[in-house]
C-alpha cells in the first residue's frame, strides 16, 4: 500500500454526461450540489446527450459503457487526472447504481431512475453519492488496495455500504456516515482533508431528505444561502402579512434582484457598470436585458419580468397611480406577483448559489501563508458570518486588494472581484448604524435592510 501524497488545494473535477433521455434539470441540480457544498470536487455537466448502443433486450453492457467513457474521454481531451461519469437511464447487464471501469477507474457510470420505492432522496442525491464514492473508489484503488477490498455486504450505514439489495442503499443515505475501518484506511492512505471535509459536507446536506420524517423537519429557506442584499429583501416578504405591504415589499425584492444581478453580472465580466442620475426599475431591467444579449443562461429572467409586466405593474399600482384605501384590494396581486418572483429567483438561484458576498476585514501573514479573515454577507442577518482563508500567496494576487469594500468571489473563494462602490459597507446616514447599501445612482445609495435611500461621499 503506498500514500497519495495530494496536496490538501488538490482539485478533482468530474465531467458529468447523460445519456439521451434523461432530464437536463437532473445534471443542473447534481452541479448545484458541489457548488453548494464546494471543495476539491467541481462538476461541470456537458448538456449534448450520449448515444449509447444496447442489447436486443434493451440492457446496456458495461464494455459497451467503459468504451463509450473512452471516447468521451478523447473527444473532450479530458487528461489522465480528470474523471468522467455518465448518467444512464437503461438498464444496465448486471443492474448496478453505478460502477468504474477497472482499467481506468477514473471512468465511471451510474444509472439514473424512479428510485421512490427505495429512497426519499430525489435522483441528484444518489447521483452526487455515486460521484464522490466513484473518486473514492479511484483513489483507494491507485494506492494499490482493491476497490472491493473496502466494501461492507453487511450494511452499517457507512459510505462504502455495497447495497446488494436496493432498498440498502437508503440507510447510508440517511446516517452519512464512514464507518471507523474506512475512515482508518483513509487516513492511512492520505485521503486529504479537503476532499472529506467536502464528502462529508455534502452526505450532512442531502441526509434529511432520506429521512422518513424529512416532512416535518425544519428546513432552512433557501434563501439563507443567498447573497444578503436579496437574501434580506426576500425575508421582509416571508414576513409580511398585511397585503399591500407584501405587494410592495415584492416589489422592493424584485428590484433588488435584477439591480443585484445586474451589477455583479457586469463586475464578473470585468465592465464597470455605468449608472444613471436616479434610475428607474425599467431602465435597471432594460441595462440587464443589455448585458444578457447573446447569452443562454438567465435570458429567461428578463423574458419573464417582461412578460408578466411587472415594471408596468410597479407603475400603475406604485409609482403613478393612486393607492386602494382596502389593504385587501391588493391581495390577488400581492400572490400573483409572488409567483412571478418565485419564477424568477428559480432562475437565478445557481447564480445566486455560485457567487459569495464578503468583506475581508484583516490580512494578516502568519507562518508560511496570509490569513485573510472578515465578513460573509450571506443570508439575511445583520450580523453577517465570518469567514476566514488562507492563502499560500499574497492575497492581492487573486484580487483582495484593499480592505473593507465589498467583493464578489467565486463558490470556493478563490477569485475575488471588488464590487464596491457599487455595493458598499458603511454606516447609514439615517439611523447611524452600519449597513450594507447598494448604489441608486450619483452618490444615493439604498440601504436594503431599512429601506432608506441616502446619499454618501464618495469612496476613496
């Protein structure tokens, strides 16, 4: 048995096809998984179909599989360390989850299908599964010790449960756990930390929804996870009951989301964008209607907004004509309006899911690496999360140029973009208490928590 010797900033990335067939909603959400639990292991999901060649009675052989994998492999130049899963929705020869080629066990594929009568997870949960556990495999493998060598046929609720019955595979599902002797192996072996962190992580995030009792669990809003300037104006909404407010904080929300995205879309691009003296909503969604052209991603968003009339809607019932004395004449609106924004965040959501606000507050050198520490706004609490990194270099080269303004980064926050002063942290001119506040134009800023529109100097 000899070690792997990885570095602990080890990368792993999976490229994930499926055979024509299966939905492309299930790739979306199997990338969102490692996005949303991010580390070593990144999934980039390649939407053109696989034709796969079967057997008169339908099944797919594995040597059918593995040559396909082969092909793949060569088409797309994947080099020797990168791995490739492909989704099957056929029957397989010998009706297995998911499996790897033994002459490269860094090709994989795992079959995909109403599994309900086993598990409560939906599919992007035992796809993600089948994905860590088919690098696991790989790297156990290339240390010298068989793959099987590590399998339980007696399920105790560990990664490596092999679930010769399928209904087995629920309980290891639900306890996302590594049972003592693999975790022993693992550490023998030199499996980094990084990569069992994220495992891990992933196995705690997806547990409660194999659980028998998922439906009445408190779940946390997806919208924690977001950046706080729409994750704060989507709460005030949860939170409302009188109609007209709910109507008119829905309002508020939808424009936080197109004048957010807008700004970071153009900030990521590398633009500046340009604002004008006391814009509007429509222009907000007209410049993002601008920034979308010739994309395929998001241009939804505006399709819906537009359809829907939401800016006339805004107009007609706040800006420029009168308001109903009977809070209730606005309660079909308010739920009508809500669906259209729940339309819309759907869309965003990976967006919103892939891209961190922060505030790097200290840089400090220590040993051999800059420790970098400050806060996370995300969710919509005031007092934001900390976060804290290290980096082998000085933080100025990934972008962490200056302390205290606002910066985009990437899900594992390794690129980092200055967004300020578009988005600004600083102590608000009304109620003198600290706040994020995000640009309306000229030196006004809008303070997303209050609602207060104020102007400040301009950042040096």
């Amino acid at each position: 048995m000899k070690r792997l010797n990885l570095p602990q900033s080890v990368s792993l990335p999976v490229l994930l096809f499926a055979e024509r067939g299966i939905d492309k909603a299930h790739l979306d959400e199997v990338v969102r998984w490692f996005e949303r639990q991010s580390g070593p292991v990144t999934v980039t999901a390649v939407k053109r179909p696989v034709e796969l060649t079967l057997t008169a009675e339908g099944v797919l052989e594995w040597d059918t599989a593995f040559a396909k994998l082969n092909e793949l492999r060569a088409e797309h130049q994947v080099p020797a360390d990168g791995f490739l899963m492909l989704l099957t929705r056929s029957p397989n020869e010998q009706n297995w989850y998911a499996v790897q080629d033994e002459d490269n066990m860094r090709n994989g594929f795992g079959h995909v299908d109403d599994f309900r009568w086993v598990t409560s997870a939906p599919g992007s949960v035992i796809t993600t599964h089948y994905i860590l556990k088919g690098i696991f495999n790989a790297l156990v493998t290339e240390t010298g010790i068989p793959w099987m060598a590590l399998w339980h046929d007696e399920p105790r609720g560990c990664f490596f449960d092999f679930c010769a019955q399928k209904e087995q595979l629920n309980l290891k599902l639900r306890t996302a756990d590594i049972c003592g002797d693999c975790m022993q192996i693992f550490r023998e072996i030199g499996i980094p930390d990084a990569l069992l962190q994220q495992t891990v992580a992933l196995m705690e995030a997806c547990r409660p929804l194999a659980l028998n009792t998922g439906q009445y669990r408190k779940t946390e809003s997806g919208f924690d996870q977001w950046p706080f300037p729409v994750a704060v104006t989507r709460h005030k909404v949860v939170q409302a009951t009188n109609p007209l407010l709910k109507f008119l904080l829905l309002l508020d929300h939808f424009d936080s989301l197109i004048r957010y995205f807008y700004l970071t879309r153009e900030v990521l691009a590398g633009k500046t964008p340009l604002i004008e003296d006391r814009p509007s909503l429509g222009w907000w969604l007209d410049q993002l209607a601008q920034s979308l052209k010739g994309e395929q991603h998001y241009r939804e968003v505006v399709k819906i907004a537009q359809r829907e009339g939401v800016v006339a809607m805004r107009n007609e019932r706040r800006g420029h004509g009168w308001m109903a004395a009977d809070t209730n004449a606005y309660a079909s609106e308010a739920v009508r309006l809500e669906k259209i924004v729940t339309e819309i965040e759907g869309e965003l959501a990976p967006f919103f899911e892939t891209h961190r606000l922060v505030i790097p507050r200290q840089s400090e050198p220590h040993d051999d690496v800059y420790v970098v520490s400050g806060e996370n706004l995300t969710g919509s609490h005031l007092l934001h999360p900390p976060f804290e990194i290290k980096f082998a270099a000085d933080p100025r080269s990934v972008g962490l140029k200056r302390l205290n303004e606002v910066f985009v980064s990437d899900a594992r926050m390794e690129v980092f973009h200055p967004i300020s002063p578009h988005i600004r942290s600083a102590v608000c001119p009304t109620c003198h208490h600290p706040r994020v506040l995000i640009t309306d134009g000229g030196h006004r800023y809008i303070d997303v928590f209050m609602g207060h529109r104020v102007e400040l100097e301009s950042q040096c």
